[in-house]
C-alpha cells in the first residue's frame, strides 16, 4: 500500500459551486452532490470527526469558534422582501465584535514600519471602542540587515543602512505586555508566519502586505485572465539564478 499522502483539491468543486450554488459540504447531509475523490470529509474523515468534540468542550478554542461563527451572522443583514443578504461590516468592525463578544481588551498591533499611519487610525478606533492597542513597529531594535547573512546588494537600497524586520521581536514584546489577542498590519509574507509562530495571543490578519494592488492581494486573483496572466506562464523568481549569500 503506498504511503503518499492524498491530496484534497477543493478547488475543483468551484464549477460546481458557480453552477449550482452548493457542493457536498454546503448541503443538507444526504442530500446534495456526491463526494468527489479528492474530497477531504472522506480522504480525512477521521480528522474531521476527532476535530467535533473540540467545538463542544469548555475551553477557549470552542468559545473562538463559537464566537467567530457568531460573529460571522452579525456581519449580514437580511434585505428586505427577498432571501438575499447583505454585508453590512468591515473587516475592523468584524475584529472589534470578536474581540468584544471574547472578552479581549489589550490588542496588540505588528505593524510593518511603512503602515505606521494605518496603524495609527486603527489605534485610534480600538481606543474609541473601549479597547487598549498596543503597537510594536517591525523594526524595532534597528537589526542590520548584514547580520542576518544578507549581502550588500541584496538590501533595497545598497550602500546604506537598512534595519531588518524583526517579527520575533514583535511578537515577545506583545507577549511581555500579556496581549489578550494581536493584529498584523502588512507584515512581509514570512515575517507574519513568525510573529504567528512565537505570539502566545491568537492572531488575525487585519492588512496583508501587498505592494502592488494596494493590500489587495485578491486583486491579483480577479486579474489574472489579463493583468496577472503572465503568473500562469512564467516563474516569478528562481532561485538558482540568484547570487548565493556567503
């Protein structure tokens, strides 16, 4: 028997989804389309069952997704004389009614250097919501970037200082000061992954850092049969062709 791992692809129910407006899993059980093969409800069943009783247990992970399913419902709004419903908040109101309704009052912000002003507002409406903000830039503590291995030429702009991210940093500093949740606000792609690892609060996205579109990544996505095709056709770096740090 081999041991290779099957891999799901939900992706492929999208056909169906656009056409019908329901897969397997957003049907009454019984009833709806079949399971495809590289459906995870039958390659994982027995992860998805062993994940139930978690949501039932009095612990904080089962209040999170109480909470977050909660949440979700109060973010649509019926309209009137039709089965249709309308998103009625952002996803800042959407954190504060999570943060709220969880009991969360420090919330910790990492904030890329160069969203400082986002940040500042986003401070701002926590402040006006009975919340704390607490605020870590990912610069702090001014970390050459020549002390991570970088190369000269490999900084932004050669020739000058330039402090590397420190999201390790970021995220101990928080712990330190017992945040009870923490945002991330455009940290670079890798660096989030960090914070998220070493944060002992939950974390979400607020800003996804993302150069181009505005932080819009999804722009991307929406683009991509005429300003992105090229994403489809050719690599976006390799590394072998990069000069190899010493």
């Amino acid at each position: 028997m081999s041991n290779k791992i099957p891999a799901t692809a939900c992706t492929k129910c999208n056909p169906l989804w656009q056409k019908q407006g329901e897969t397997n899993c957003w049907s009454e059980p019984g009833e709806g389309p079949g399971q495809p093969a590289h459906c995870p409800t039958t390659l994982y069943s027995d992860i998805v069952d062993a994940t139930l009783p978690l949501y039932s247990a009095e612990s904080e992970d089962a209040k999170l997704a109480r909470v977050a399913a909660q949440v979700e419902g109060l973010c649509y709004q019926p309209v009137p004389g039709s089965d249709a419903v309308n998103a009625r908040w952002t996803r800042v109101e959407d954190t504060i009614a999570l943060a709220k309704l969880m009991g969360y009052h420090k919330i910790g912000i990492a904030t890329c250097i160069g969203l400082l002003d986002e940040s500042s507002r986003l401070a701002d409406i926590l402040t006006a919501q009975g919340l704390e903000p607490i605020s870590v830039c990912c610069k702090a503590g001014s970390l050459d970037k020549l002390k991570l291995g970088l190369n000269e030429n490999e900084k932004v702009r050669p020739g000058t200082f330039e402090p590397a991210c420190n999201p390790i940093a970021q995220a101990q500093v928080l712990n330190e000061q017992q945040t009870d949740m923490n945002l991330i606000v455009g940290l670079c792609v890798g660096h989030d992954m960090l914070f998220a690892k070493y944060s002992k609060a939950p974390v979400s996205t607020l800003v996804a850092k993302d150069r181009v579109t505005g932080h819009n990544p999804a722009a991307v996505l929406y683009g991509q049969n005429f300003y992105y095709k090229r994403l489809q056709k050719q690599q976006v770096i390799n590394p072998e062709a990069l000069p190899q740090t010493d």
